[in-house]
C-alpha cells in the first residue's frame, strides 16, 4: 500500500495517521493514533479503518529528541505488522510556525529546517517538538521527501492593517508582527463550507476553533482576514490553561512587583490560566459544565463572554455576518457553549434552533435567523496529508 505519513509531534505526544494513495489520496485513514507520555511511561494507541483498537506500552529513552525517534520507530513497527506491503512515499508534519515568509506548505530542506528553528521563541510549546518529528523521519526514514504545513500560512492574506502592532517601526521591521494560528483547521473547515452553506461561504464568516487551544478567524471569499491570535498562541479568546489577552501592564505588575521572571510569566500564562485557572478545577470543559461549583460556572461564562466580544470585532472586520462556524473539541462537542455565544451575540441576528444544536445538526440556526450558523469537525490530519500530495505532486 503507497501511503501518506501525516504526523502532529507535541512536547510528551506524537499524533499520526496513515493515508492510502493509489491514485488518490484516501478520504479516511488507514490507521491513525497516538503516542501519549512521551518523556515518561509513553503508550501508543492505534486504530484501523475496521474499527480495531490496540494499545501497548512503547520503550523510549534518552533526551527528548531521542524518544520521539523510539516512539516514531515502534510506531513504523506497528504500521509495518498492519500492512505488510506498506510503502510510506512521504511525509506530512504540522509546523506551527512559518513566519512571514512562508504562506504555502514548502518541501522540507535541511537549510530550511535550519531557518524554521529561528521561529522556536515564536511558539516554544510547539515548534521544537513538530521539528524533532522531523529529524525523526529524516533519521528513520531518509530516502523519503518531508513537508512542512504551517498553522501560521493561512493568515498570510490578511491585509497588512491586521497585522500590525502600533509599536515602532523598527520592531515591526523585525517581524513583530499578528502571525495567527490554528491555519490548517481553518482551511479545512472553509472548504466544507460552500457544500453546507452555499453562497454565504463566499461572504462574511466567522469560525470559532474552541478547544484546549482556542481562537477564532474571519474570512471574506474564503480567505482569512483577521484572527483573534496574533504574535503567539497566547493571545486572544481564553484556553484551557491559557489566559488569552491581557493588558500588557499586568505583565509589568507581575515583573516589577511580584518578582516575576519571564519563566515564570510563562508557566502562568501558558499553564496556569484560562479555564483551569479561573475554575481552580480543570482545564476540561466537560468537567466544568457537569460542575455544580460556581467558579465553573465563572469559568465556562468568562470563556462565552470572550467568545461572543471578539465575534463582535471580526464582524466588524468582515465587514458584516453571514454565518457563524464551530469547530475544535468544544465547539463541536459543548451544546451548552454554543448556545450561550448565541444568546450573547443574537444583536447579530443570530438565533439557534435549540433541537438542532442540542442534537449537534451541522446547521443549526433557527429558521428566521439572519445568519447561518453551523458545526463542522475540523480534521487538520486530512488537511495535511491533501497538501503533502499536492506539494510533491505525488
């Protein structure tokens, strides 16, 4: 089987997922899974297009790069025994940043490897761990060709006016910049859109990605115009752990008068914030919407209020509404979330239908509402390995 590795590495975890190409590429993976405790006892769980489920523990040792190799290695190994005849032609990795430069998926050189560990300061959760990936790949596999799929490229249309900070000149020269993220979802979902909304995907629309990472972009004619993330993945609606935006004199405060350094800024605003920090319970919105606490119910309320401010201002840079997307693990999955944003936003026009939502239908706007309103499962995998063939022109 000629097939297409798409992989999404994390610090302790490696997504992957294994898509057939003869003659096109596949709808749905042939095996897909992950690798979870990475750096600690890391176990892979796999699953087949049949339906077939398998977990084992996975041997890993040695520094980080070194164990996302062993993990990628066992993870050959149970792909190998599940298609005998299996030929990995290449491979597709999520690499969070592209900086300015790069607004396309790009073959992955080892001078352009080189440049992409620039971009690690940019988002240091995430782009050392897609890279180690792929040193994993060139060290296991050498002979076949890598691509890197930027979350940052979509966001390469938006006018200059939305991506600039009002900081000096010389900064700004510098690449400080409103980058955007969670690209490749984005692109996904926008082209599900004309079959389930027609016309109006052409128009004025806002996604919401919510999930443990959360943002939200508008787009005009299907291209991205502004996004609530900008310089980083910190910035914009509130996370899991994550505070989302803060008024950069917070920051100073913390500095000048609590002593903070940045290490510390860091693991408060990217590990001790968002959801979990305001509900002193988790960071999992399924457990704060089954919770009877009230710094729950704080927490899921503060997380729609922020939701439904910023939809107010990608209207606004839109240039109007026509319709309104869920995507991610909450809005796909939280009915309640959902409905609260439409509560706050019907100025808009917005209604739900509340069966609909409740039975998580992928339109699910009332009858009378002036905007679409819809659930589309992003599947940011696919979205990968469509560019990975498309690229190699494989």
């Amino acid at each position: 089987m000629r097939a297409v590795l798409v992989l999404n590495a994390g610090s302790s975890s490696l997504k992957f997922a294994l898509y057939a190409l003869n003659g096109e590429l596949a709808a749905a993976p042939a095996i897909s899974g992950q690798v979870e405790g990475i750096g600690a006892s890391p176990e892979v769980t796999i699953k087949t297009a049949a339906g077939e489920r398998i977990e084992e523990a996975v041997d890993t040792a040695g520094s980080q790069g070194e164990q996302h190799r062993a993990a990628l290695d066992h993870v050959f190994r149970l792909l190998a025994t599940h298609n005998p005849d299996l030929d990995i032609v290449a491979a597709g990795h999520r690499i969070v940043h592209g900086g300015e430069r790069y607004s396309a998926p790009v073959v992955l050189s080892p001078e352009l490897i080189d440049e992409l560990e620039d971009f690690v300061p940019l988002a240091p959760l995430h782009q050392p761990h897609n890279l180690r990936a792929v040193h994993a790949v060139s060290a296991l596999l050498p002979a076949i060709p890598q691509v890197g799929c930027f979350d940052t490229a979509f966001h390469r249309s938006q006018p200059a006016l939305a991506q600039a900070f009002a900081l000096p000149r010389r900064l700004t020269k510098g690449g400080l910049k409103r980058y955007g993220f969670h690209g490749l979802s984005y692109d996904y979902v926008a082209r599900q859109l004309p079959e389930l909304i027609g016309a109006r995907a052409q128009g004025a629309v806002v996604i919401a990605h919510l999930g443990n990472g959360a943002s939200m972009c508008a787009l005009r004619n299907g291209r991205s115009v502004a996004s609530t993330m900008g310089f980083t993945a910190v910035e914009g609606l509130m996370m899991g752990t994550r505070s989302g935006s803060l008024d950069p004199g917070v920051l100073l405060y913390l500095m000048e008068e609590k002593g903070m350094d940045a290490r510390a800024l860091t693991r408060l605003l990217y590990k001790e914030s968002g959801l979990l920090g305001v509900s002193g319970i988790s960071q999992d919105m399924r457990t704060l919407l089954a919770s009877a606490a009230p710094e729950a119910k704080e927490a899921v309320d503060l997380f729609c209020y922020r939701i439904a401010r910023e939809l107010g201002s990608l209207t606004a840079a839109a240039g109007g509404l026509d319709a309104l997307v869920f995507t991610g693990g909450i809005g796909e999955h939280a009915a309640p979330v959902r409905a609260q944003v439409a509560a706050l936003s019907a100025w808009l026009g917005l209604e739900l239908d509340a069966a609909a939502n409740a039975g998580h239908a992928q339109r699910i706007d009332a009858a009378g509402s002036r905007v679409a309103v819809a659930v589309v499962p992003t599947n940011e995998e696919r979205m990968i390995a469509r560019y990975t063939v498309e690229t190699l022109h494989l």
